[in-house]
C-alpha cells in the first residue's frame, strides 16, 4: 500500500505545523493534572473522545522502534486539531506515556485489539485513525517497513478490507489533486 500521497502528506505537514507550536500556557500543571485525573469535564471528555484514536498514531509513532520528534509533533498536531485546541501539551505527554506503558505492559496486538474494539464499528473513526496513522509514518519523511506492516495491521484490525484501504488512500490523493 502507498503511504506518500499529495494529501497525507499535506495532513502530516498541518500535524507538525500544529505540534510544533507550543501550548498557551507552558506548566508542568497540566501533566499533574491529567495523572490525578484532575482535568475538566470538557478536557476529559475530548481525551476519551480522542483517545483509541491518538493511541493508534502512538503505536505508528513507535512501530520501528525509533520515535522521531517529527513523529511526535504529528501526534501532538493531530490530538490539538481533533480536540480543538483543548488539550494541552502537558496532557498529551502524560496521554503519551501512557500509552508507552500500554504498550510495553500488553504488547502491540493486545493494544491493537483494544483499539479496534472501541472504533471498528464506527466506519468513519476506523478510517480516520487509519488515515492520521498513515500521516504519522511519514511525518519523518521515511515509512520503515514495520511501519508499512503496521498500517496493513491497522486496516486489517479496524475492519478495513485492502481495497478501501487502498481507496482512502486512493482518495486522499486525489483530494490534493483538485
């Protein structure tokens, strides 16, 4: 499957854009906050909202081993634009230790089964993790191997056959031609 089309590479481009900027407000509070679950009712509903679906771009972030600040201004990018601007900085670093212990507590196929579990069923979440993990393999400019295999893994765990797999893709670049 072709990762680099105009489109997911226009995605990663607004994603780092995005993560790169810092958060209004530079504390360790909001780190503090987010492990004592102190967060507001509004924050902790856009973490739960978003949160199978920032840990699959997690697990893409981290699937070669190597997890390359590009990859992680991404991630960052992508968890502020799906949270409009909600959660800050110090949330999604606590958010991505977590899932860092997820991942060495369960390894990646129980995680994985735990995050199709709560998206595969909705269509357009699946796909939308789906198309952001893309995004997130090529936010350093170089899709590994394992990062291929992940993204098949992905579509394979999200219910999503090889050739919408392929269509979403397909469709994506298209979109950045127009």
């Amino acid at each position: 499957m072709i990762l680099k089309t105009g489109t997911i590479e226009r995605l990663r481009d607004a994603l780092l854009q995005s993560g790169r900027r810092p958060s209004v407000v530079l504390s360790s509070a909001y780190e503090t906050l987010t492990r004592e679950g102190l967060l507001s009712p509004e924050e902790a509903n856009a973490l739960s909202r978003v949160d199978p679906l920032a840990e699959a771009m997690f697990l893409m972030m981290s699937a070669d081993g190597v997890v390359a600040e590009a990859e992680r201004d991404a991630v960052r990018g992508a968890i502020r634009g799906l949270t409009d601007n909600l959660l800050r900085t110090g949330t999604i670093n606590v958010m991505l230790e977590s899932y860092a212990e997820r991942l060495r507590e369960q390894g990646r196929d129980a995680r994985l089964q735990e995050i199709a579990s709560e998206i595969a069923e909705e269509t357009s979440e699946a796909e939308g993790a789906f198309a952001l993990s893309a995004a997130v393999a090529l936010a350093d400019d170089q899709i590994t191997a394992e990062e291929n295999e992940l993204i098949n893994q992905l579509a394979e765990w999200f219910g999503i056959s090889p050739e919408r797999a392929g269509e979403i893709l397909d469709q994506l670049e298209e979109d950045g031609d127009t």
